[in-house]
C-alpha cells in the first residue's frame, strides 16, 4: 500500500483517474462546477449499502435540483457495481476502487471487526464537495438511517 497524503475539510480534491458504472471515467475535473457528494460504503448488495443507495435514490431530485451529482463509491469491480446499480436503478454512477485510491486518499479505510475477525475495509463516510473542489463537509462512521436528509441539509446549507 502506498502512502497517499490524505485531504481533510477544506482541502481541494488532487488528481485521480478511476472507472464508474455507465462505461466511464471520472476525474477530479468532473468535480467542478456543481456540488459533489461522494459516499463510501463497504459492499455492493449488503443490507445497509442497499439501503442507503435507496435513500440517495429517492432523495436524488431534490440533489439535482440544487445542482448537485452522487457519487456511490467502494472496492467492488465495475461489473459488480453494473449488477448493484441495475438492481436498484440508481441514477447516480458508483465509482470502483479496487486499488483504494480514493479511499486512502479520504482515508476511510480502518480496521473493522466482525464474527471476531479483524480486517481492514471501508468505514462508511460521506464528504461534500463544492463547485471549486474543496471538501466543505464530512461524515465519518455513518449511521444509513436519516443520513440521506442530512447531507441533503447540508447541500441546502451551502447555498443560501
């Protein structure tokens, strides 16, 4: 794993190429000019990352309205993300990030415990990103239930 300096509130997202559902690319440059909402979950098809891509779903035309794209992201392959999405018809792309290069960069990689095994995956966070690039909000170790309406509230926040 290679060291990658992390960016905080406030800092303006680097330089990064990856592949998203729908047969593209995204770059930092896809970004700009509205607001951003990338969300980091741990699994495609498991129960809480179903749900909050339902949540982000029914919530989208209201994120749309204010100018803002979804981003859905976790290390799933694209086919993987492809079957998800279809599944549930969001009409938001989910990035694949086999090589962890966004989460490292938004650091939402931690040490998790289930059945009593250790091991290292991603921490379900949400970070809001403004027109110019700059990460203006973050949530970390996510609770799905009522997450939805808050980055929604957020959004709403940044603009008035």
């Amino acid at each position: 794993m290679t060291e990658t300096a992390q960016i905080g509130l406030n800092d303006t997202v680097p330089a990064f190429t990856l592949e998203t559902t729908s047969n593209q690319t995204i770059t930092e440059s896809d970004l700009l000019n509205h607001y951003t909402v990338l969300y980091f979950y741990p699994k495609d098809n498991t129960p809480g990352c179903t749900t909050e891509g339902q949540d982000f779903t029914a919530a989208y035309p209201e994120f749309k309205a204010l100018n803002t794209e979804i981003y859905g992201v976790s290390r799933d392959s694209i086919r993987k993300h492809e079957n998800f999405k279809a599944k549930y018809q969001f009409p938001f792309e989910l990035i694949s990030d086999p090589d962890e290069t966004l989460c490292n960069l938004f650091d939402v990689i931690k040490l998790k415990k289930n059945y009593g095994k250790t091991y290292l995956g991603i921490e379900r966070s949400t970070f809001l990103i403004d027109p110019q690039g700059k990460v203006v909000k973050d949530w970390r170790k996510v609770k799905v239930i009522g997450h939805v309406q808050e980055v929604l509230a957020a959004v709403q926040a940044q603009q008035t």
